[in-house]
C-alpha cells in the first residue's frame, strides 16, 4: 500500500488558494481512478482505491497545513509503513507555474506543511512538487501563497490537473521520470 497526501487547508475559503494544489491533486487523482468514498481517519479525509495494480490510500489532513505531519504520521503507523510509502503533493514556490516536478527526501524550504512531516516522521519521502512560482519579493511571499489562482489562469490549473491525474499510474509504479515526462507533455499540447 503507498500513502499519497495532498497538503492544503480544510474549508471552503481556502479551497483555490496556491497552497491548496495538494489537496486539489488528490481530488483529481480520486475523480479519475474511481477511488471509494471519502472518510474521516487520520485527522484527515480519506480516500482508499487502485491505480493500476497498486492500492492507494489519498490523504488529505484536516489539521490545517501547520500540523499535516500529525496525520500523515497517524496513517504511516496505522499501517505500519515507513515514509518509503509515502508520497506528497505539495505547492512550490521555487518552481515555475504549473511546472510538476518529483524529489525524493530534501528540506521543507520554508513550507510549512513539509516541516510539519519532517517533525513526525522525518525528511526520507517522496515529493511531488506543483510549481506556484515566486512572486518576486519575500515580503509578497504569504499572499501569493495564500491567494486564489486568478481567472486567467484556471485553463492551465485544470489542464495541469488533469495531466496529474492522468499519468498517475506512473507514479503509482515507481516510475517518476515517465511521469513527469508525460506530464510535461500534455501540457505543451
């Protein structure tokens, strides 16, 4: 079983804001694989299904994105995995819009949600990074973060959404490199 956690705050003034792509990706992810119902577990919502032959556990934690690593720790011992199961998708303000990219182990960088992780079960995981961009000047940093995707650019977020969940499969085997590939593909198209 692999754990695959999107990062994002709960509530619904939150749902379009940059640093809930996490949680945007799951739902996507979720939508097109036929994943079961949502439930609550983990101080979280969860949502349990296969890509391919792989069985997949999404995980969105409920706890605001400060204290994510305490539900995605929840989960992890649960099933008593180690963070070689897990998986994070998470907004990136170092990469470019819309650019996906895939790392294994690292810092947080600043980002809240990945710190919290690193608190409860350490830096030795997956990463699934969703460029937001830099929005120039630190000081701009917290209301790019923590702002709406504009109108003008929502094509391009479900575009990039949809080449997510459609080249999931990839991830699901291992095979990063394909995926971001294939993703970095459907986006010229």
């Amino acid at each position: 079983m692999q754990i695959w956690v999107g990062l994002g705050n709960p509530g619904p003034r939150y749902a379009m804001h940059r640093h809930n792509i996490g949680f945007m990706a799951v739902d996507v992810i979720a939508e097109m694989h036929g994943f079961g119902a949502v439930q609550k577990k983990f101080s979280g919502w969860v949502q349990e299904g296969r890509i391919g032959s792989e069985k997949i556990l999404l995980l969105k934690p409920a706890t605001f994105m400060n204290e994510s690593g305490r539900s995605v720790g929840e989960a992890l011992r649960f099933y008593k995995l180690g963070t070689d199961a897990l998986t994070v998708f998470h907004d990136e303000l170092d990469l470019a819009p819309f650019k996906v990219k895939v790392k294994h182990g690292g810092g947080h960088a600043g980002h809240n949600g990945l710190r919290s992780i690193d608190r409860h079960v350490g830096p030795d995981f997956r990463r699934v990074r969703i460029g937001i961009g830099h929005p120039g000047h630190k000081d701009r940093v917290n209301g790019h973060v923590l702002g709406n995707y504009p109108k003008s650019e929502e094509d391009i977020l479900v575009q990039m959404l949809g080449a997510i969940g459609a080249e999931a499969e990839w991830l699901a085997k291992g095979d990063d490199p394909r995926f971001m590939s294939n993703v970095a593909l459907r986006l010229q198209e």
